[in-house]
C-alpha cells in the first residue's frame, strides 16, 4: 500500500507539471501576460510567507495562472497601445470565464479556477467582471490586490503609465470596499510598506 504522504507528493508533482505546461502556453501566447502572472505570483507568494499563511502553494499556482483565460485573447487587444474599443473591452471581459473553463478542463480543481473566475470581481459586487454576486474567498481577494498592484506599478505596459509605490497604495486605500476587501487591503499596504 502507497502512503498517503507519497500519494500527496505525487499529484502536487503533477500539478504542478500541469501548470509549467499551461504556463508555458501562456509564455507562447503573450510574454506580457506571462511577465504579469510571474511578478503577481510572486508578490501574493511573498505577502503569504510574511504573514505566514496556510496553503502557501496552492495560493501561489492559483496567481499563477489567473490570467490563463488571455490566451484565448487576441495579442493585438491585449498589448494595444492607448483606450479599448467596447468591443475589445468585452472580448478581454471574457477572459476569467475561458480561463476558468479552460483550468476545470486540465483538472487543475476547483481552487486554482476559482481565482481565474473571480479575480475580478469588485468587493462590493457592483464593479468588475464577470458579473456575479458572490463572495469572494480571502486567497482571491489577495490575488485581485496583488493584480492591481502589479498592472498599476509595472513599467512595461503599453496601455497605461506606470505609478510609483505610493500612489498605487493610495489607489488601492481609495478603493477599499468597492474593489477590495478593507481587511485584506490594509495588510497588503502594511505589508508592502513595511518590506519596502
């Protein structure tokens, strides 16, 4: 008889095969996305070992991949320099839904499709994308900030300036309880200001 020890080791080998794989993927498609999805990853990584969280890696993969849906996007939309057209932004809107059929299809389970599925969504359920009413679970309230974040500071986008630190904070303490979760939010801006 195999030892459950074993046995655990064993499927979180594979999955996370399975997410090199679809990383992968992601990196043929749009280097940007993939650039984007490491740099979230690591800063949700690295806020949970500060606050040392439970499930570190499963936190980890599902930032990972919360923006697998993009490679259903076209490149032209996603890097276009300057504002989206209506029907650009709705083809981009669509991308937490493929993402998260995309996931459940390559048995990542249900935690990792989740993040891709609601990462968008607004805290208080009026704003984002796709439109649910639904709470999200804390881990993706994480991954929505670190997203954020990583769009508003990252230097290498076409579509949009970049910000420093500081004011993406501010952005990010202007928007509690509309985008993001007020308990979330406030250790994310302690976090970062006190690992700066």
């Amino acid at each position: 008889m195999i030892s459950p020890t074993i046995t655990n080791q064993f499927n979180n080998n594979i999955e996370i095969c399975k997410t090199l794989k679809i990383l992968q993927t992601i990196k043929e498609k749009d280097i940007n996305t993939y650039n984007h999805s490491v740099n979230v990853a690591k800063l949700t990584y690295d806020y949970c070992v500060y606050y040392d969280l439970d499930n570190k890696g499963n936190i980890f993969l599902s930032a990972l991949l919360h923006d697998t849906g993009k490679i259903f996007i076209d490149p032209v939309i996603l890097n276009k320099p300057g504002k989206l057209t209506n029907m650009e932004f709705s083809k981009i809107q669509q991308h937490p839904i493929l993402g998260y059929e995309f996931l459940k299809q390559h048995n990542m389970g249900e935690y990792i499709s989740q993040a891709a599925l609601l990462h968008h969504i607004y805290e208080d359920n009026k704003g984002g994308y796709p439109k649910f009413n639904i709470a999200k679970p804390d881990y993706i309230r994480l991954i929505s900030i670190c997203d954020s974040f990583e769009v508003m500071t990252c230097n290498n986008r076409l579509y949009q300036n970049s910000i420093n630190t500081s004011k993406a904070l501010e952005e990010i303490e202007n928007n509690i309880g509309i985008q993001f979760n007020n308990r979330i939010a406030d250790k994310f801006i302690y976090w970062i200001k006190d690992t700066q």
